[in-house]
C-alpha cells in the first residue's frame, strides 16, 4: 500500500448543552470492519512507539485527549501527520511502517483497529519491511 491510501478521516460531533458525543461505526465512517479497540496513554515525553509494520491491519489512530505525532512510511515515502483534534482520526492502512511520538502530557490515543491481535501480522525489521513490498 502507498501512503496515498492513509488520510484524516473527519468524526462526526453531536455537540449541545449537555456536551459532545463522536461515534465510530464499521463501514460508514470507518472504511472496514471493527474487530478491535485498544488505547496508549502515559507515554513518557521522549517515547517513540510502533517501529513496525503490519501485513494486514488496517487502523484508525485518534487523539481522544492530547496531541502526539505519527510518522508513516510506504518504503519509498514518508510523512508526518500531527494529531490534536479528536473529531479527525488517521487511517492507517496495511503494509505502512510507523512511528509513533511527542505524545503530550496526559495525551490518550485510540486506536480502532480492523483485525484481531496477531503476532504474525507484526514486521518488526524495517529492511524485511522494505523486501516484502518487493515481493507484492
Ligand atoms: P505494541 O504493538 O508494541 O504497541 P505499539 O504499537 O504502541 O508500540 O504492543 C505493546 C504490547 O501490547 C505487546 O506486548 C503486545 C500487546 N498487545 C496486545 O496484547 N493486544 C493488542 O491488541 C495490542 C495492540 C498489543
């Protein structure tokens, strides 16, 4: 996959008196199915989180409270993206390798993941990262 196929995806907000309310639905304003939800919180300052690719999984990263940066790379580009807004989530599709960083303090990240956990669909080594794009 190109970086092309990772964008901001707009979250709607139903905001009144009462408070603000977003929602994720599979397929409607998430381009696949949800299987998974996790969130990473307490990152110390100078932490970079990720550093691996995956082979199937596609994700949506949200700055539920704070702001934090992700650098992906499609192994011929890359690009960062600076995350501060909770009602805009970046979508993350397979075969992107990742970096995740300058998490400010108290920040929360959720991430709404398309597949179970697998260790398998993990490429932890950037170099076999790079091969397994030659081999597609
Ligand atoms: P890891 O993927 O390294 O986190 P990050 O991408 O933020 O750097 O996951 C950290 C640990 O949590 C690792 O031991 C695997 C475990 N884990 C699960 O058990 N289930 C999950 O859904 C996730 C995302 C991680």
């Amino acid at each position: 996959m190109s970086l092309s196929s990772c964008k901001f995806i707009n979250i709607p907000i139903f905001k009144d008196k009462r408070g603000s309310l977003s929602f994720l639905q599979s397929f409607q304003n998430i381009p696949f199915n949800i299987q998974r939800i996790y969130y990473i919180y307490d990152v110390p300052e100078s932490v970079i989180r990720g550093n691996h690719a995956h082979k199937n999984l596609e994700q949506l990263f949200i700055p539920i409270k704070g702001c934090f940066d992700i650098k992906l790379d499609d192994g011929s580009e890359s690009m960062i993206y600076h995350l501060d807004s909770n009602d805009k989530g970046l979508y993350v599709s397979s075969m992107i390798w990742r970096q995740m960083f300058n998490f400010s303090k108290n920040s929360i990240c959720l991430v709404i993941a398309s597949e179970i956990y697998s260790e398998d669909d993990y490429i932890w080594d950037y170099e076999e990262f790079v091969r397994s794009l030659d081999k597609s």
